[in-house]
C-alpha cells in the first residue's frame, strides 16, 4: 500500500494514517448534556483530538454509556514486534485420526476442565464435546483422541490427579472469569502444582479463555494458549504436531 510506513502505523478511521479510533466506555453519572460535555473533555485529557461523541445511553441507574470517534498522534512501530503465534497446519479430523494411528500406534489421550471456581462450561465444552463448536467438531469426536472433559468448577490438583492417573498427553485447562485477575492465579496455581506432581515435562498443556493467548499462555509456563473464536481442529492439530516433535527428539 502507498505511504505505509511499517514503522509509525496508526488507526485507520476515513483515511490511511488519520489515527481516528472508535471506543466506547461508561461513567457512573446519568446521562446530560453536561455528563456528554464530560466524555469529550476526559478524552481530550489523555490526549485525543477532534472527539465526537456520538453515543450517550443511559446504562443501570446514574450510569452513561459513550461511543466516541476521536483522534491520536500516536503510532507503533509494527516491524518491531515480536510475538509467538500457533502455527499448525490445518487438517480434518480424519488425516488427524490416521495421522495419530500411524506416528503413535494408539489414541492420544486428552484431558481438560475449567478450573478453580469458574463455573462457565460452555469454551472447554465448545473444544472437547463431540458436536464442538462452529461447524467444528470436538475432540470426543476423533476416534485416536480419548477425550475426557471433568466439567466446570474442578480444582486443579484434582484435574492433575485425573490426568496422570489416565497417563493424558495433554491436558486443556479453561479459564472464562478474569475479574481482579483470578484467571492468573489460578492458571499459575495449576502450573505450580503441574510442577509439584511431575507432569509439566511429559505433558502438554494447554490454556484456553477469552482473555487468554498464546504469548500470555507461554509467560505462565503453558506449552500453548487459545483464545476466543479456537477451533477444536487446530487444538487437535496443535496436540498431534507438539506430540510428534517431543517424540522425535
Ligand atoms: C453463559 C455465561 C454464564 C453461564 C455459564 C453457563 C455454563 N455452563 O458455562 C452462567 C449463567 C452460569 C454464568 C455465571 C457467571 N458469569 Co458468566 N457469562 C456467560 C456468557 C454470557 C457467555 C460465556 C460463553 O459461554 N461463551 C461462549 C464460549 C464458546 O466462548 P468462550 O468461553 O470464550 O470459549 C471459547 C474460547 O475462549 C476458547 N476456550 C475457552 N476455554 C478454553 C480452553 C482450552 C483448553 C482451549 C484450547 C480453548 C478454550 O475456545 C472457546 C471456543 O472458541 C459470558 C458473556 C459473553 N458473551 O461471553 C458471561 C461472562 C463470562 N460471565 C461473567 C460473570 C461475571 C459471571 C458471574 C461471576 C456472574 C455472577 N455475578 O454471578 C457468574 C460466574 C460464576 C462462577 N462461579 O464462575 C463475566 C465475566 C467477566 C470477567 N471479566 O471475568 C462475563 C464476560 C459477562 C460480563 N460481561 O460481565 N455465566
């Protein structure tokens, strides 16, 4: 593209480089003409310029929810970013399932819960259960994965236990609450205990949630994380190729 400069990009709102963002957020007063005065002005104040406010919605009592368009000088430079990414090759479900046979002679076996006191189900489900999750199908699904999906709510020394007690090749940790950071206490929790009982050398481990990736899943000590929108079939393919490597080295 003409007058890219990798180096210095910014937001793209009309035109290339105009660092026009879109952004919405709330404050704790009901709306007004002076509550809508306030937006901009705090949006000036960290540093935007030609604010609009283009959105003020009452949102619960005494609250004000804002869309506004504004503008920023600032750039990044995206040549200097460095960040791991999964990189699988996608296969179906059935080249997973020979593939498996052939390089492991048995079915991988795969375990996974949401931990701690987080009580939502449906992103391990979405990656584990057999009808799996946008036109995907889950992990129960493949005949050489033996997937074992222990639920909701499950403490992580117990999903260890289950893991080393059915020899697993992987296991899938899910994490969907992140308030006050309870997803990071309790992911590095898990790996401490990993630890503990042995199973962070011969075992895959993987972290899913919507506030997780792959960079932030590997600062934990996780081999891989996924985040909102993963695919049963690359966390397959991703298990099958870190298998493969860890046995042919
Ligand atoms: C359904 C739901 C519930 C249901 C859960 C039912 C169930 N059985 O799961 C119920 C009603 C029980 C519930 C309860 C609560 N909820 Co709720 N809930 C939701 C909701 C609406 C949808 C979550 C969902 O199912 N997403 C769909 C799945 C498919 O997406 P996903 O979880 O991101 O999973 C994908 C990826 O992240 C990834 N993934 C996830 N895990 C893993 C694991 C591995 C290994 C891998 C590879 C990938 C992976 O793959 C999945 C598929 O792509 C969200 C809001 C939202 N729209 O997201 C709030 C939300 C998650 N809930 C929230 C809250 C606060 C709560 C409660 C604390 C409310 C309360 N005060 O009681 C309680 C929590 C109780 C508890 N102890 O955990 C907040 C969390 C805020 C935060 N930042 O932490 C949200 C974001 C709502 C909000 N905006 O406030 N909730």
């Amino acid at each position: 593209m003409e007058n890219l400069d990798l180096k210095n990009i910014k937001p793209y709102g009309d035109t290339l480089n105009d660092g026009i963002i879109q952004m919405s957020f709330t404050l704790p007063v009901p709306p007004s003409g002076k509550s809508k005065e306030a937006a901009k002005l705090y949006l000036e104040k960290i540093g935007y310029t030609n604010v609009y406010i283009t959105t003020m919605e009452r949102a619960g009592e005494n609250f004000s929810f804002f869309v506004a368009y504004a503008r920023h000088n600032t750039s990044i430079n995206f040549e200097e970013i460095d960040v791991p990414e999964i990189e699988v090759k996608i296969r179906s479900m059935k080249e997973i399932d020979s593939l498996i046979e052939k390089h492991f002679k048995r079915a991988l076996r795969v375990v996974g819960a949401c931990t701690g006191s987080d009580a939502h189900s449906v992103g391990i489900d979405a990656i584990m259960n057999m009808k799996g999750y946008s036109g995907d199908y889950g992990l129960e699904r493949y005949k050489q994965i033996d997937a074992y999906n222990l639920g909701a709510q499950v403490k992580n020394i117990d999903l260890i236990l289950y893991a080393k007690q059915v020899k697993a090749d992987a296991i899938l940790v899910s994490q969907i609450v992140t308030q006050k950071n309870i997803h990071i206490q309790n992911a590095t929790d898990f790996i401490k205990k990993a630890e503990e009982l042995g199973v962070i050398k011969d075992t895959i481990l993987i972290l899913g949630g919507p506030r997780v990736d792959h960079k932030f899943a590997l600062s934990l000590g996780f081999h891989a994380g996924f985040g909102p929108g993963s695919k049963p079939s690359t966390v397959a393919n991703f298990i099958f190729e870190e298998k493969l490597k860890r046995e042919t080295v």
